[in-house]
C-alpha cells in the first residue's frame, strides 16, 4: 500500500468437601481461610514476578469464594452493562460478519501443484452489515483486498449461518468493496457526522487470524492520516488517505471489520497494520466511515467509482529543498508535472509552482494535498494559493475525475 501470555501459578482448587463443611472458627487450622493461605504461599514461592501475581490473584479469588459461600454472599460478576466496551461490543457484534474467500490470481485451477500461480487461494477477512438490499437480503461493507480475485465468497453472522455473498462491487483506489447476501441480518448503526477525537475510546470487532467475532478495544491515536509509501502488514499498493489511526488490536483477519464508538456506532472499516513483525504492533489504520459510505453508494448506484483528481505529480517541500532550490516557503508540495488534458493543465498550473493552500487551509506537503483533494468531490470548485516566480498568487479550478489508468 502507499500503504503474552502470562505464565500463571495455577492454585490447586479446593475439594468440594471442604466447601462443604460448615465454618470453623478463625483460629481453626483447619480452616478454609488457612487452606487457601498456605496455596497462597504455595503460589509465591513457586512463581515468577508474573506468576506472582497471577498465582496471588487466583488464591485470593478463592479466598473471596470460600468466605462468600460460607456468608452466604451473592457473588458479585466480572462485568457490568455498564462498562463501554462492553455496551459497544453488544451493540455491534450482532452485525459483524466473517468472510472467507477462495479462488485464484488467475482464474479457476484444480489439480496444480502447491506454489503454481494458478494455485486455488482461500483467504479469510471481516465485514460489516450496513444496510438493507433494496430487493431483500443485505449489503456488508468490506475491504477490496479482502476479497481480491475471489471465485466464491461465504459469509458467517453470528449465529453461524453461512451464505454465499455476491460480489456488487470493489474499489481498490479506496480498499473499499460491498458484497449481498440473501439473509436479514441487523445493520450497524452508522456514527453521525460528528468530529473524531484523539484519546477517545474505540472497539474493534472482526476476525483475527479466522478467529471470528472477536472484540478488542483502545483509543483513537490520530485522525486525518495519510501514508502514501507503502505500509507492512498490507498485502494492497494504494496509499493510506485520511485514515483513522488506533492502537486497538488489529491483526490479519482483521481487514474489513468494524471500529466502533463507546456506543457501538461504526466509525471506520479497519484496513491495514503498521507492524515489523506481521501482527498487531500498536499501530492500525481503518477507513472513516463517512468515506467509506461515500465509495459503497457509488459501487452500489454504478457498479465504479470517481475520485477526485488535480492531475499534478509533485514533492513535499522541507527546509533543505527550499534552500536548495531558493523556494520562496520553507512547506508546502511543489509541483513537478502536470497531467496532459487533467483540470490543472486546464487551470494553467505549472512545473515549478509552490502550492502553499487549498481554499482556507494550509498546504504543508504533497500529502496534505492529496489529503485536502480527496475531502471533495469530482465538480467542486476549489481555490490553490501559491507561489509562481517568487510571487504569491490564487487559481481557481474544478475538482478532475482521475484517469482509470493512473
């Protein structure tokens, strides 16, 4: 793309004869308390820093249910409704789908060696239903690399049912694609257009490593990213373009599930890993939903999208180039070449023009203004400041459709 386990000392579990006796007086050593102290012990010496603590934990927990018992105590859960994440895996998880694919680079093959490149592949990914099918059954929102060159798509809900999915329509531009099926299953509820936040609180549901319906859950790290050099972990060449950054675990398998809000309101389709390692590194990436949403329309209405294009190739400025180059601003995306017959050839852009805005916001890189192109839509009207020969001037110009071969 332009891109533990914790060691535990287990605590013998006390027999179910000692539960049942009545309670001794607490300087009986037959006790209960003083069975699961000398676990406890047990459990210290045994253990490692970790196995400390898990064995401690484990031996009071039986302390806790042996008192309880005898008490005769409603044993307080784990967990309450009212705990977030949980609230939003609850509401969410019910329309989170697993997708498994085969098929081949190149078309159907049967009875070939392991490696040949018309080999079967079979993959397996994430969805997420968003919406009802006009004639019955219901669309799910997935990524384009999810489900690649694929022959057959079967998706499994919930209560695992399996359905064969059809294929309306993949944009790899974008990484987003929509499949049908023909089940009712429960739309996710869309998140308004409300702004993100950093820090805030996010659930990420979908199926790591084929392990379906699985929750995790962190925070938004950064909005508005864009990594236009290709990211490990993403097995697609398109660039990450505003993107939702978060350190909610993201494994393969992952791709195409939901992020949800605290209330369980999507919010992005999880797309990529930043790791070194092939899994979760703390640094995972998913589509905004409101773009999203946007491509799967126009896959759903056309069957392709467009995007939004000047039809300028063009380089970040930082200080060394504008040294080097007597720039007259020390940010922002020179342009290199201009696209013959593009909107910016039609505008007059030039080789050798600094672009420093678009409209009323700052340009400070080529990725900002890529970032700033894709926020509109083909037709708009849109204002480039920048510098020409040293001098700071405006050009007015229309928002192109991008070349399907660029």
């Amino acid at each position: 793309m332009q891109d533990n386990s914790n060691a535990g000392v287990d605590v013998p579990p006390l027999s179910p004869d000692i539960l049942s006796q009545e309670p001794k007086p607490p300087g009986s050593p037959k006790s209960v308390k003083t069975i699961v102290l000398i676990s406890l012990a047990v459990g210290l010496l045994a253990g490692s820093i970790t196995g400390v603590a898990t064995g401690a934990a484990s031996a009071w927990s039986y302390l806790q249910y042996a008192e309880d018992r005898a008490a005769e105590k409603p044993i307080e859960p784990l967990s309450t409704p009212t705990e977030p994440v949980v609230q939003a895996a609850a509401k969410a998880v019910n329309s989170v789908v697993n997708i498994d694919v085969s098929g081949s680079a190149e078309g159907s093959a049967e009875n070939l060696p392991e490696g040949h490149p018309l080999t079967p592949r079979r993959g397996t990914g994430s969805g997420v239903a968003f919406r009802s099918g006009s004639e019955g059954g219901t669309l799910i929102l997935t990524n384009a690399h999810v489900i690649g060159e694929a022959d057959r798509i079967v998706v499994t809900d919930i209560e695992r049912k399996r359905h064969e999915g059809e294929l309306i329509g993949a944009d790899p531009e974008t990484d987003i694609a929509v499949i049908w099926i023909p089940a009712d299953l429960s739309p996710i509820e869309i998140a308004g257009p409300e702004a993100l936040d950093v820090g805030q609180l996010v659930v990420a549901i979908g199926s790591p490593f084929g392990l379906t319906h699985s929750v995790s859950s962190g925070v938004i790290s950064a909005i508005g990213r864009s990594i236009i050099e290709p990211v490990s972990g993403s097995p697609s060449t398109y660039p990450l373009v505003d993107v939702i950054q978060t350190d909610a675990a993201i494994n393969p398998g992952n791709s195409g599930g939901a992020l949800v809000d605290r209330r369980g309101r999507l919010i992005g389709i999880n797309t990529a890993i930043f790791t070194e390692s092939g899994a979760n590194d703390g640094i995972g990436f998913a589509i905004p939903v409101s773009n999203a949403i946007r491509i799967a329309d126009q896959l759903i209405e056309t069957g392709t999208v467009q995007h939004p294009f000047l039809g300028i190739v063009g380089q970040s400025v930082d200080e060394d180039l504008a040294a080097a180059e007597d720039l007259p601003a020390k940010e922002g995306a020179l342009i290199v070449e201009v696209t013959e017959g593009s909107s910016a050839e039609k505008a007059g852009l030039r080789p050798d023009d600094l672009v420093v805005s678009l409209n009323d916001d700052p340009v400070l890189s080529m990725d900002d203004l890529i970032l700033l192109v894709r926020r509109h839509s083909v037709g708009d009207e849109v204002t480039l400041g920048l510098y020409r020969n040293g001098r700071m001037i405006e050009v007015p110009m229309e928002v192109g459709i991008k070349p399907a071969d660029l």
